[in-house]
C-alpha cells in the first residue's frame, strides 16, 4: 500500500497555518526539553556550568594571561555577558540544524510545517539561557555592578533577535543537510570560527571603526555589543550597528522562509 504524504491545498507557508500548529510546536518544545535532560547527573545545571566554567577559562587566558581589557566592567561579567547569548545561539544552531534528519520518522509519516521542527528546536535552549541568566545577576551582585534600566528593558528585544537569527540561520543549515549530511561535520568548524567575529572575548571598540560595521552583519555582535553598552553603560549604545544586524536577521529569515517553501514538499521524499 503506497503512503502519500499531502499538504494543504494551499501549500504555501503562512502564518495562520503556523498558528493552527501553535501546540504542536508546544509539544515538540517540551518533547526536546525533556530528551535533553534525560538520565544526566546534574540536569539543568549544565546550563550554568558551561558558561561559567568557560568564563573562568576566558578570564584566565586572555583578561590575566593574553592582557585584554573590559574598561572599566569586571572582565568576568563582560565575557559572561557574551556567553550568555552566544551559548544560546550556538546551541540553536547547532540543534536546529540537525532536527529535521534527526526527526526523519515523523516527517515520513505525517503531513504538517516541518519548519516547527527547527524552529523547536531553536527555542529549547531558552530554558539554558533563563538559568544562565540568574548567574549574570550574582556576578553582578559580586563585583558590585548595577545593571541600568535601559539594558533590562532592551533585553527582550534583543533576545527575541537572537532567537529570529538563530532560528533562520538554522532552518537553512537544515535544509541544506537534508540534501548533503556532511554539515553535521562542517557545522563545529563553523559555530568556532563565528565566535572569534563575535565580541564575546574581546570589546567592539577595539577593533576599526569601518571592520566594525563589516562584524555586525552577523546578528550576534549588534546583541552582545548593545546589551553590554545599555546593561552596563559602559559605552553609547551603537544604534546604526544595531540596526545593520536586525536587517541582517530579517534578511536571514528572509532566505530561510523562501528555502523552506522551494523545498517543503519534497522533504518528505529526499531526507
């Protein structure tokens, strides 16, 4: 007996089909919450020991050793700072990448938006970035910064940014490894080389002023530099950067809409 996997007459993505799969994205949220945290030792605690312990790490090699500056901000609350949204990015991206092969039995059976499987998969690692969140405020307490009310007020937006370029860029990467699985092996490389043109090490304002507006075209450097200068005030927030790497996001999500439609019906057949 043959298995014909139909969409909707209307194949076309849009938004009141994703809304009425509102709790299937709900359900598959809370699946890949749960299959993460299964049977390890500490649970959710890993969320705080990785980007603490790697704070340490950063602290140690290049605040003490390498001699790279945070003004007038503890060293260990700028890197954290960083960490926070660049562990929450790459996680997204590496998770969203993969989730379309790696839900392959599902796909083959039933027809829905396969896009609410790497957008799933983009908003799990928010449960890591909550808890993270919570060590930034006892760094804080700590070192006895005071955080401004600009920087919390802007902290949604950013975060949902953040999520919109994680999200597109992981749709894309998951497409794309439908096709050619070599990218689970070229994805590491990647995510490692965008943290070096991201400024979770080192402040923005060491590099060239033009170099500067050329690094914020990845999403990244226009959130972790604007929370930074509106959390801490430690420089005027950079509004034109800021707005290079929304358009850069949009753009983004852009591609990965259009990709998503060219290649939705036939997922399916070719995963």
């Amino acid at each position: 007996m043959e298995l014909v996997i139909k969409p909707t007459k209307n194949h076309s993505l849009n938004l009141h089909e994703l809304w009425q799969y509102r709790e299937l994205l709900y359900f598959l949220v809370w699946r890949d919450i749960k299959v993460r945290y299964k049977q390890t030792l500490i649970g959710i605690f890993w969320a705080i020991l990785q980007p603490l312990l790697t704070m340490v790490i950063f602290t140690i090699v290049f605040n003490r050793i390498g001699g790279i500056s945070s003004g007038k901000l503890p060293y260990a609350v700028f890197s954290f700072t960083g960490l926070l949204f660049w562990n929450y990015f790459s996680t997204s991206i590496n998770d969203a990448s993969l989730s379309l092969v790696g839900n392959q039995s599902i796909i083959t059976k039933v027809f829905f938006p396969r896009i609410l499987i790497p957008i799933a998969s983009s908003i799990t690692p928010l449960i890591d970035f909550l808890f993270s969140f919570l060590i930034l405020f006892i760094l804080m307490l700590f070192y006895h910064t005071t955080p401004q009310l600009l920087g919390l007020l802007l902290l949604l937006p950013l975060l949902i940014l953040t999520t919109v370029a994680a999200a597109s860029l992981g749709i894309i990467l998951s497409i794309i490894n439908v096709k050619y699985r070599d990218v689970r092996y070229a994805l590491p490389f990647f995510i490692q080389l965008m943290l070096f043109v991201t400024p979770v090490i080192y402040p923005l304002q060491k590099i060239p002023h033009n170099l500067q507006l050329v690094l914020f075209i990845n999403p990244l450097t226009g959130v972790i530099d604007t929370i930074r200068s509106a959390l801490f005030a430690t420089n005027p927030i950079n509004w034109t950067g800021l707005a290079i790497s929304i358009a850069s996001s949009l753009v983004m999500a852009a591609v990965a809409l259009q990709l998503y439609k060219t290649y939705e019906q036939q997922l399916a057949d070719i995963i």
